[in-house]
C-alpha cells in the first residue's frame, strides 16, 4: 500500500522560505511520477512541481526560478525548496504520485483526478 506523509509547512514572511519533505513509502514502481500540488482557498488544486523517474522536472511557471524540487531515491523522499516566497504561495501544499509520466499529468487541471496517491496536506503561509 503506498503512503505518503508531508511536513515542513509554516508560516513565513514575504520573500523567506521553507522546504517541504515527503516520505512514499511502499512503491515498487519503476517508472513513476511524484510531486507537489497546492490549493489555495476558493481555488481549484495546481500543479507546482513534479519529478518523474527519468529525472525530468516539471515546474508551474509562477514558481519557476523559485522553488525547486529534489528525490532522494535511497530514503524514498521527495522535497520541495521553496525560496522568495510570496503571498500568493499561500495554501495547503499536498504531495502526490502514481505510476505515469510526469508530463500530461502535472498540467492537469484537475490533478486529484488523475494522481491516484495523495498525503493529508501541510499548510503554507506567507504574510506580508
């Protein structure tokens, strides 16, 4: 049964940042995608960044240059650096996965839709 659990959100002041970590456990996949998702509130849910297993990344253009995403394969984690933080960014912050390419599933627009594995969401704020 694969699981996913989040941590690292907060509260931080404008232009700060914070790293988001997510441990997926009990995956055997070989070919896969994981990654990090949003909801603002009043707001659907977005893509923010992805990793595939061929170590492609896929970023949203609002956080690109900003926020950057990284796996440790041996300890099955997968984070989210997130610099320059605005107010903008504020939302609870899920990681997701499932066993396709990267590329058509993170621009989905309805993302929960599509990733079959969801953790319970951490929540980020930023103020001014």
């Amino acid at each position: 049964q694969v699981q996913l659990v989040e941590s690292g959100g907060g509260s931080v002041q404008v232009g700060g940042s914070l790293r988001l970590s997510c441990i997926v456990r009990g995956y055997t996949w070989n070919r896969y995608c994981m990654g990090w998702f949003r909801q603002a509130p009043g707001k659907g849910r977005e893509g923010v960044a992805a990793i595939g297993s061929d170590g492609a990344r896929n970023y949203a253009d609002s956080v690109k240059g900003r926020f950057t995403i990284s796996q440790d394969i041996a300890k099955n984690t997968v984070d989210l650096q997130m610099n320059s933080l605005k107010p903008e960014d504020t939302a609870i912050y899920y990681c997701a996965a499932d066993q396709f390419d990267c590329f058509a599933a993170f621009a989905s627009a309805r993302p929960e839709n599509i990733f079959g594995y969801w953790g319970q969401g951490t929540q980020v704020t930023v103020s001014a």
